[in-house]
C-alpha cells in the first residue's frame, strides 16, 4: 500500500473547534452557532503562537481508488493560524514547525504534500526550501500539488468558456505566479487569448517568451480597467480585493477564483448578483471510497486539488519532488492518473 501525509495548517481561528465539534468537517456553515466560542478560539492562536509544539496528527485514513490502488494517508497541521504567516518575526518559527513535521512523516509516509501556506514561496519557496534545508536527512518526496491545481483550473476555464460560449479573452489575477504561469501557458497553446494582470513587466515577458508560437495569445494589462471586455476573469491572487476588484469587474462577469484566501467574501459576492462565481482548484470524490474525516473546511467528497495531488504522486509511485515551477509537460499526465484514482470536476 502507498503511503501518503498531507500537511497544511489551521486557517481561521474558528477551525480550532474541528478539533471537539466533529458536525463541522461535514457542514462548515454551522460555525456560526458557535460565534460564542471565539474568545476561546483567539486565546488557543495566541498560545498556539508561542507553544513549544509544532504539529498535530489530526486524521489517519485509507483512500481506495476506482482503479485498485490504495493510499493510507495521514493529516498533520501545524500550530499555525492563518494570520500568524503575516507576522514577519515569526516566520523562522514557521519554518521549524514545517521542519519538524516533514521529519516526523517521513518516519511514516513516503510522499509529503504541502498545502495553503506551508508552499507560500515566502516560507518555503513551494517546497523547494524544504528539499534543500534538510538535503540527506530528507527520505520522502515533496509534493507541492499545483501541477493538478493548475490543471483542474484549466479544466474549469475551458468548461466554464464552452459552457457559456465566451469568445472574449480570459483576465487572469495572479498570472505570473506558479499556477497562474500554468494556467496562461497552456490555454495559450489552445488558442485562448489571456490577458495577464501583472504589475511586474519582466515576469509577464519570461512567461510570454516561454509560449514561443503562441506568445501572441498572451497580453500583458498592469490597470483592472483592462479586463473590461473580459467575460470570465480567473482571480489567482487574494489582493486587489473586495470593493477595489468588484468596482472594476464589468455587469454579468463569470469569476473562477484559486486564490487562497478568496478576494471576495461572500458578503462581496451577494453584493454582487449580476456576476456567477465559481470556485476552482477543488475536485470531487466518492466519499464512500474513503474513511476520511478532517476534511479541511470542506464538505465530504470535495477536497483540494493540491490534496488530491498528493494522492496521486503517492499511488503513482513517482520517484521525484514537485517543488518550484510548474512542468507545463506534466500537466495532461498528472490530470489523467486523477481521473484514474476517482477525482473528477465539481459540476459547473
């Protein structure tokens, strides 16, 4: 049996309750009637900030794939919040957290995948400084998952083009990012024109010199007015946000967001009823494949594709990390074996 550790970090305080109030994996909207709990939720990241411990193994699981491979699989968040990476000071004792938990999984696990901000490229360089920080002592592969979280946003990019017959270009938020590059990449290869939203000129012409033949599908906008003509805009970053990207998306726009955290609250969003929002970079899965609980803020049988990813280097068997860029020749082949192991595309 392969044998696989996902490890990603608490987000919201709030999450801290997933831990006592187990109606939460299976519907996250319910925290709301534990609004009361927040004093103790803040007060558990304070200490989590400061405690000496560095992860905890939250779930340990079995995943049976439609295609007979089977992956036993663990879940390890380290005792970080989401608003703890912000906090420049502490991120040399993020670094260690993440340190202690990959040397404890590879004790167990012989892939590693690293969710949210664990692969931030300012913690860990997309696992990249993990590799080479622990260099011979590191005995597991390092998945970093955007290789499947690029090419199910691509999936959903061409579903979403098909679906409502767009002709117009897609605008891109996050374009020269490790996804982002990906995604403007290869939709650019099948003729979809991208307009990039970047305000870093030399990066938006690496990443147009990469597209050689089809370097004229990809144009560069450093203003949100530029996207104005755009159907379908695919927000890949958190920031502008709110108000500040709202005011410049046209009347009737279609948004597919990967970003982590989302730009748009709901409270944005339902402001907003003239746009339909999609969320990307999420797959489904038969839940009754799985004795997985601890589902990340997520309902069962959906998860992450940066997750899946790691199932799928794990039953795989590939010998190799997945840190740094994306390999735009590995995104077909990573997107068939998910397919194969029983992930597939929320419906549109």
């Amino acid at each position: 049996m392969k044998r696989m550790t996902f490890i990603a970090h608490w987000v919201e305080n709030s999450n801290w309750l997933f831990w006592w109030i187990g109606d939460l994996h299976r519907h996250p909207s319910h925290r709301k009637y534990f609004f009361w709990l927040w004093p103790l939720c803040a007060l558990m990241s304070i200490i989590y900030l400061f405690g000496k411990k560095s992860y905890d193994v939250v779930d340990r699981f079995v995943f049976h794939g439609v295609n007979g491979l089977e992956v036993q699989g663990m879940t390890i968040l380290t005792r970080t919040f989401g608003w703890h990476f912000v906090i420049p000071k502490q991120r040399d004792r993020i670094r260690q957290k993440i340190l202690d938990a990959v040397l404890y999984a590879q004790e167990h696990n012989d892939v590693i995948g690293l969710g949210a901000l664990i692969k931030d490229e300012r913690i860990t360089q997309g696992g990249k400084w993990i590799v080479d920080q622990l260099g011979d002592r590191l005995h597991a592969w390092v998945v970093h998952g955007d290789t499947l979280t690029a090419m199910v946003v691509i999936q959903q990019v061409l579903g979403l083009l098909a679906k409502f017959r767009i002709t117009s270009p897609v605008f891109l938020t996050g374009s020269t990012s490790k996804i982002g590059r990906a995604v403007a990449l290869y939709l650019a290869r099948q003729g979809v024109k991208v307009i990039m939203y970047t305000q870093d000129q030399d990066r938006f012409q690496k990443i147009r010199s990469e597209a050689g033949e089809y370097a004229d599908n990809l144009i560069h906008a450093d203003s949100l007015t530029q996207g104005h003509d755009c159907a379908l805009w695919v927000t890949g970053k958190a920031i502008p946000a709110s108000t500040e990207l709202l005011n410049r998306v046209p009347k009737g726009t279609i948004i597919l967001n990967f970003a982590v955290p989302n730009p748009l609250t709901r409270h944005d969003i339902n402001s907003r009823p003239d746009i339909r929002n999609y969320e990307g970079g999420l797959l489904c899965y038969d839940p009754a494949l799985t004795d997985l609980h601890f589902t990340m803020r997520l309902q069962p049988g959906l998860t992450y594709a940066c997750h899946a990813g790691t199932f799928v280097h794990a039953a795989e068997g590939w010998s190799e990390h997945e840190v740094g860029p994306v390999d735009i020749d590995r995104l077909e082949l990573t997107w068939q074996a998910a397919q194969a192991l029983g992930f597939a595309l929320p419906e549109i």
